[in-house]
C-alpha cells in the first residue's frame, strides 16, 4: 500500500491542494487544484501533475459552501485521484505565522491549534482561513495526521538585531517585531541551491520572491539573516495591492485628518494600494506590462525602484553579494522586470545576459559577472509535503 500526502493552503475564499504519492523515496505531484469563489459561486477544478483536467464542479451561484463544504467535496474526490490501494497518510497545511512559538514544522493537536489562534490578530488576513481547515479536519477525521508548516519559521534565525523594532521593550515582549514570511518559498530555494550554484548556497545570496505577494531574503551559507517583511505581510516591496513599507506618519494623517478608521485604513493598505493602486489598471504585473497607460509603466518602475533599494539594504546585511535568484510569479516569468532589476544591481557586479534572461535562465548573468543571477522556480508545496513526511517518520 503506498501513502500520499495532501497539502492544503487555504485563503479567505479558496482552498488550494496538492496530492503527493511516494515514488522510491521520492515525493511526486499526482494532482493539484483549487476550490474557488467558496462564499459566491464555488468551482472546484482539479488537474494532474501535467496539468491534465481530472475534475471540475461548479456549485449554483449564491450557494455558500465554505471551507467546510469545500474539505468535504475535496476529501471525497481524492479516492478517485489516488492509486488503487493508496492511503492518505497526513495533511499538510500551510500556515502564515507560527509567532515565536514555532520555528519549525509542527504536528497539530488542540493544544497546538489553540496556540496558532493566538497569533490571528498578527496575520487577521491570513491566520483564521490558514487554520480552518485544519479545525475540520480535526472533527472530522480525529485520527488523520496533521501538520502545520510556517511562512515565518525559516526567519527566526535572523539575529536579534535584525528582529527587533525601535520600541519599548514590553513591546518586544509582547511580540511586536519583525518576523519575515514567505519561508517555505526561501526554504525551498535554499535547498536547490547547492545542486545549482555552491558558492552562493555557502556565501551569501539574496533571493527575490516576486509575486502578487512579494518580498526579499538575505541567505548567509542557506539560513536566512534578513528579510523586507516585518510584523506583517504588508511591509518591505509594493505588491499586487499591498502598499509595502510606508511612514507610520502616513497612518495618523489619514485617521486624523481623512477620517479614515482602522478598518478603513487596513483596505486601503492591503486590497487598494501596490501596483493596482498606483497604476489604476490592474494588480497583474502581465497586463501592466502590455499596458500603453502611463501609470501602468510608473507603477512598475516604483516596483523596481523599491527591489533596488532593498537589494542595497540586504546586500549590506550580508557584507556583500554573491548571487541573486529571481522565484514566483512574476519572478519566474516576467523578464522586463528581471532585465531593470538586474541593470539597476549592476553596481552589486550583476552583469545581465539579456538572451538567457530572455530564455528564462535558469542562469541569466554572464560569465564575467562577479554576482550571479539566476531564476529558479519556487515549489512551496513540495517543501510542505516533505516536512510532513519528515514529521511522520519522526518518533
């Protein structure tokens, strides 16, 4: 009987999955899909590992299915998906904060769900769609092991320094203070990296996570030291339709003379800012490219302006540089941004081969430049799979 394991990363109104089989020790894609629009109308389409349609269902529109409803549809398709005589052996979740009680992966009981809802007023986007599935699964199949992987885990090698704010120390204590996210992305960079380019996997290295969520990592010899996002997942670069870093003054000006209130200002920063509020057209780096609109272009130029500006702080956090690596979406695809990213570092000794980064790499850099740049494809839900059967093996 051969195991599988399912990963699940759950939204505020879709449930992604993906199904892995072992394969002599290997863990291979078997399917992956979503359920969508959960709260409006829910479609569930599921492909597999080659992008092969295996199932699609559309719910009547106004029919509110839930997360619930969603884990239920799910967990009763995945027979079909699985070999004959297969076994689901544990779930996968991925999880955005595990605060400062967890550094590492974790198997989920009770006890450890009740710590994760601490942390949801520090990731309220994020935390209470992450965890609900797990809290069903719980009721529902008591028995069936889970285990919760953290987007902030991997920093909490950064040093102190790099962790804390400029504040009194209660509230330090009281855990306000830079905490990074996009872990599991960076993990998995880190752990191709020695296959891909050795020296920068020992060195130092900076790896650009570059998405509709989007952020920056200092890697010294594979562990991270530094990171663009802090307290929350709105901090560091510009994003889809997240502002990125802004002066705290910005936030009093707005509740005191706009009128605008928390919640208020919470939209505005998360849903109405980024490279949809700056460029009036669209949150999507592809149409923004293709995009004659003047501020399409000036939404992307601040976008690259601010990686600049943060390549320079990350480079120095480093105490120099010896490889970049451009992951996500749009860093894995959009090759005008990689082109301006890569002209502006060219003082960091990145020197552009504009035909491999035409090509899409993997390596994009010359073979003169002293700082490498490559493109490697993130695999988040692979590194989830491969914590899970870690923990299962584990005593």
């Amino acid at each position: 009987m051969s195991d599988s394991i399912l990963v699940l990363n759950a939204g505020s109104s879709s449930l992604k999955f993906s199904l892995f089989a072992e394969h002599g020790g290997e863990l291979l894609a078997q399917a992956h899909g979503q359920v969508e629009s959960l709260y409006t109308a829910a479609h569930f389409v599921a492909k597999d590992g080659g992008g092969k349609l295996l199932a699609e269902h559309r719910w009547p529109a106004g029919e509110t299915l839930g997360h619930a409803g969603a884990m239920a549809h799910l967990l009763g398709w995945l027979p079909t998906a699985q070999a004959p005589g297969a076994r689901l052996a544990a779930v996968g979740h991925r999880v955005v904060h595990g605060g400062t009680d967890f550094d590492a992966p974790v198997r989920v009981d009770a006890g450890v769900l009740h710590k994760l809802e601490r942390y949801v007023p520090l990731a309220p986007l994020h935390q209470p769609h992450n965890l609900a599935p797990i809290r069903e699964l719980l009721a529902r199949a008591p028995q069936l092991p889970q285990v919760a992987c953290f987007d902030t885990a991997m920093h909490r090698t950064n040093p102190p320094l790099a962790q804390m704010y400029a504040l009194p120390p209660e509230f330090g204590d009281a855990g306000v203070r830079r905490y990074g996210f996009h872990g599991l992305s960076y993990e998995y960079i880190a752990s191709v990296l020695p296959s891909i380019d050795p020296v920068a996997a020992r060195g130092r290295c900076v790896v650009l996570h570059l998405g509709n969520g989007a952020s920056m990592c200092a890697l010294q010899g594979g562990r991270s030291v530094a990171s663009t996002m802090g307290f929350t997942t709105v901090d560091g670069l510009p994003m889809g339709t997240r502002c990125g870093a802004i002066d705290p003054g910005v936030i009093l000006y707005l509740m005191d003379e706009r009128g605008m209130d928390a919640r208020a200002v919470e939209k505005l920063m998360y849903q109405q800012s980024g490279l949809l509020g700056v460029s009036g057209v669209s949150s999507d780096m592809r149409t923004l490219l293709a995009s004659a609109e003047p501020r399409a272009a000036l939404a992307i130029d601040l976008f690259v302006y601010r990686i600049g500006r943060e390549l320079g702080s990350l480079a120095a956090a480093l105490g120099g540089l010896d490889a970049i690596v451009f992951t996500a979406g749009i860093g894995e695809r959009a090759a005008p941004v990689r082109e301006k990213v890569c002209r502006a570092a060219a003082w960091l000794g990145v020197e552009l081969d504009a035909a491999a980064n035409a090509a899409h790499g993997p390596c994009i850099s010359t073979a003169t430049s002293r700082t490498r740049a490559w493109v490697v494809p993130t695999n988040e839900e692979l590194m989830i799979a491969r914590h899970t059967r870690q923990l299962l093996a584990a005593p």
